[in-house]
C-alpha cells in the first residue's frame, strides 16, 4: 500500500522555476500588463488604444489565456508549458488567416442581412483593411481558447446521452436542410435571418463526418458523447459575452440593427441575440475542421490531410482575392463614418482647437467655458463647437453626416432627439438622392434621447 506524500518545499521550487514554464508566466504577464495597459489607455481616450481598443484587448485575452492553459497543463497532452495556440507558428498563422475568411465570409452575407454595421474606422485604405483583418482573425482562436477552458476543468467530460443513429440519409437530408436554411436567409433576410447561425454547419458537417470522424461532431453524438459539443456551446456563450463586452467602449465598432430587436441591448447587442453565439461557435469549428479536412488549414496535431500544393496555393489566393473584394463592400455598405477629425466639423476652427490639444472626443467632453478660455474665443461660439463635437460623436454619426444634419437644420443632440427617423430619412435620401438604412437613423435618434431629454412636439 502506498502511502501519499506531500512535495517538499525543494519539488515545489523546482517545478516552479521549471525553465519550460517560463514562456507561459511571460505570455500571461505580457497578456495581462497589455489589456490593463490598452484599457487604461482607451479610458484616457489615448491612441492607439481609444480607437483599437478591440484589437489590442482581444489579443490580450487570448495570450493571456494560452499562457493560463500552457502554466496549468491543460492542453493536448496535459505537458505543462505547451501552448494550445502560440506554440506552432505555421498552425497560428493558418488559424488566424482562415480565421479572417471565415468571418469574411459571414460580413458577405451581412450585405444582404444588413443586422450590423462599422463605425469611426480609419479614414486610410490601407490602415483600415489591414485592421479590420487583425479583428477578424481573432474569431476562431476565441472558439477554441474557450472551448480548450471548459475542457480544462472537465466540463460535461463524463456526459451521455442515447446515441445518434448516423446514416447516409441523415447526412443527405442534414445538407438540404442547410441550402433550405440558406435560401431562406437570402431570400427573406428580414424574417429568418437567425438561420444563417445554423445553414452552414448542416451543410458541411457531414463533409467532415465521412473524411475524419476524429473531427467530426456528428461521431461524437453517434458515440453518445456531447462533450465536445457542449463544450463549444457554452464557450460560444462566454466568448459572445466578451466579444460584445470588449466591443462597447471602443470608438471604432460594430452596432446591430436586426429587425424586431433594436430597443432591449445589452452592450451593443439585443439580449435575444446572444442566444446565436453558442451555434456560431459550433459553426466556426465545423467550418475549421472542414477546412483542414480539405487539406487547405495546417491543423494543430497531426500532419496536414493530403492536398497539391497547387490546391493549397489555389484555395488560399481565392480566400485572399474573395476577403480583398468583400472588404471592398463593406467600404461601401457597412463601414459607415470615419474617425471624426476635429478640423472637419463644420463652422468650428479646427486648427486653433487642434492646437489646443482637442479632438473631436474630448472636444464633446469638454466644459464650453475651458474651450473659450483655451482658444482665446468667446464662450457663446465654443458653446456652438461642443455642440457640434456632440452630434458628431454621437452613435457614429460622424462629421460627414454632420454637415447633412446642418443643411437639414439639426445642429444640435437635442435637436436630433426631438426628430421623427421616418420623417429623417425621407429628408435625408431627398438632399443625397440615395438610399438610407432606416435603421442606422433610429439608432442615432435613440442615442440622443439617451443623452438629453427631447421636447415635446
């Protein structure tokens, strides 16, 4: 009979100071300092923080949390110090680049759904695309960190249920129901758009089931083990939080407009629309695995499935051309406003203020009184210029459409608020002869009235 001991104080030394630790202490370390560091920085309104304050967090969180995973031996192997993202450069690279296309992919569909759009991005093309490709190649590493979170503390591990009979039937009738799904979404986009969380993942699914049922969802329910499964569900759910989280207070983001759900949010999404996060985390890892099935993705154990070079070189020039060409949509379709620039407001002098030291947020932010006082005006006219700085920063409005709302004679939050959307957007298509989302209007129109309370008219 063995008897357990305790480690003396030497083992525990040593096994903390164990030189292959190291690596991990310093990616929590660098994780943490640099999300407190970010946040700091996007409070204080301090670029490049204020504005990519989502990028700069969610890198954070994930080499914060790979370290935690690495220093706790909880991945793969259970070897302490191995990384589940940052130990396998070709793996990382493939995940983040799939990562953007995936998401991609869903922003094209969105050009059709219309439920969200980007403001305050950078005005520079190149600046501008390349951040929008390091937010969007975080989406996949954040599926698996939380999922790889769950199964580090042996969530729903031991989990049966009756098994899933499987058959060729099932897999043929699983991909109609997703073309179904997606036609549906295309062709009522305002009525089922939440089918377009579900359409993909019923398509390719069964792809993955007959090439590698080591990877497949639909072998685990077969065995009667939804672990992996669940796991997803519930990382989907906690990742959705934080992703809306670490959205709200950045200047350049996202904002929904889905139909029936734009008045009861929780940050900037409607609390129903949480409940299509855990399948989009189990549609990210479907589409992953069918993508390293195809040869194409570098997966993290094992060596690559089979696949030319040519078809590798061929499937990653159409992701990079296709991501170029939705990229360019959404320059036209959701990425409404640019980073407002002080010197763009309209009637305001732009110079003097930037040479106080102002831009368009701290401008809005600022005591009129101060303003004057800094710029050696008069106080009624730094009045009007905070005024002005306020609507322009104002749920994305942006000094563009600013300069609409003047020639509309809406110069003020308090005017805006006082204004019917309808009545709004028929002036607004009537001065540009184009179209507008009706939605994004209300949005503005219901951010003022947070903001100030309209008279009645």
């Amino acid at each position: 009979m063995q008897v357990a001991t305790r480690p003396s104080p030497r083992t525990f030394y040593m096994a903390r100071s164990n030189p292959k630790l190291r690596p991990a202490k310093l990616a929590i370390a660098i994780g943490v300092g640099l999300l407190i560091v970010s946040t700091i920085g996007m409070l204080r309104g301090v670029e490049p923080f204020a504005t990519w304050y989502y990028q700069f967090s969610w890198y954070s969180v994930l080499l914060a949390a790979d370290g935690v995973l690495a220093l706790t031996g909880r991945v793969g192997r259970g070897v302490r110090g191995e990384f589940l993202l940052f130990g396998r450069g070709w793996h990382l690279a493939s995940l983040l680049f799939w990562s953007m296309v995936v998401w991609l992919f869903y922003e094209l569909l969105n050009f059709r759904l219309q439920n969200w759009y980007y403001i305050f991005v950078p005005e520079h093309t190149g600046v501008r695309w390349l951040s929008t490709a390091w937010a969007f190649a975080t989406v996949l590493p954040a599926v698996f960190i939380a999922e790889a979170f769950f199964s580090s503390i042996h969530f729903a591990e031991r989990v049966r249920w009756k098994r899933l009979p499987v058959t060729p039937r099932f897999l043929t009738q699983m991909q109609v129901a997703g073309v179904l799904m997606m036609a549906l979404v295309l062709a009522w986009p305002r009525y089922f758009f939440p089918l377009v969380w579900g359409a993909s993942m019923l398509m390719v699914e069964p792809t993955v089931y007959r090439r590698a049922r080591d990877r497949s969802l639909l072998a685990d329910l077969e065995l009667g083990r939804p672990g992996r499964l669940l796991r997803l569900l519930a990382g989907g759910a906690a990742i959705g939080f934080l992703w809306e989280m670490l959205n709200i207070r950045a200047r350049a983001k996202w904002i929904y407009t889905v139909p029936f759900f734009e008045d009861l949010k929780l940050f900037e999404m409607p609390i129903a629309g949480f409940l299509g996060f855990p399948p989009f985390a189990v549609e990210c890892f479907i589409l992953w695995q069918a993508l390293v099935v195809a040869g194409v993705a570098v997966p993290r154990n094992g060596p690559p499935f089979a696949a030319s070079t040519r078809k590798r070189i061929i499937a990653t020039a159409a992701a990079a051309v296709l991501s170029v060409v939705t990229i360019i949509g959404m320059d036209l379709l959701t990425f409404t406003s640019y980073k407002p620039k002080v010197h763009e407001l309209p009637n305001v002098p732009g110079k003097a203020l930037a040479s106080a030291g102002y831009d368009v947020f701290k401008l809005a932010g600022s005591e009129p009184i101060i303003v004057a006082a800094d710029v050696g005006s008069e106080r009624r006219f730094a009045e009007q210029w905070v005024e002005t700085a306020k609507l322009a920063s104002l749920r994305g409005i942006g000094t563009e459409q600013v300069q609409l709302l003047n020639q509309l004679g809406i110069y003020t939050v308090t005017e805006l608020a006082n204004t019917n959307a309808r009545d709004l957007v028929e002036r607004l298509e009537t001065l540009t002869g184009t179209d507008w989302v009706d939605a994004r209007v209300r949005v503005w129109i219901r951010g003022a009235r947070g903001t100030t309370a309209p008279q009645a008219h």
